[in-house]
C-alpha cells in the first residue's frame, strides 16, 4: 500500500505526461497486488478501485497547472 501511494505522489509531481503515465501504472499495479494480498474484503474493495481510478488516471495523465509567477 506504501508503495502505491508513492508511485501516486511520483505521476502527481512528474514532470511530463509520459512520466506521469507510466507512474499512474504502476500505481495500479502496486494497488492491484496489494488487493490480491488483502484478506478483509472492504480494504480489498477500496484498493481495488483505487488501482481503477489510477489506470483511469494513466489513461488520461493530467499534469498540474503552473502556478502564475510574474516574469521581469
């Protein structure tokens, strides 16, 4: 579940959209083998979707919005 989480912090910060591609699936990935080792099925649900919603999220990567910083 750590790792998953982590490879969700690494697509949010990546830098372009091919990074945060492959970071959102392997965030599925880690999130669909957590749900395989889970024995409670709630928790097996929650990892279940949340290993959809980042395929999803892979599927249409979205890199933040740069923050407006005044240029010289």
């Amino acid at each position: 579940m750590a790792k998953a989480e982590a490879a969700e912090q690494k697509a949010l910060s990546a830098k372009d959209m091919t990074a945060a591609e492959h970071a959102w699936r392997e965030a599925g990935r880690l999130w669909e083998r957590a749900a395989d080792r889970e024995a409670d099925s709630k928790r097996r649900l929650t990892y279940t979707a949340n290993a959809e919603r980042a395929r999803a999220s892979a599927d249409q990567p979205q890199l933040p919005e740069p923050t407006d910083v005044p240029t010289n």
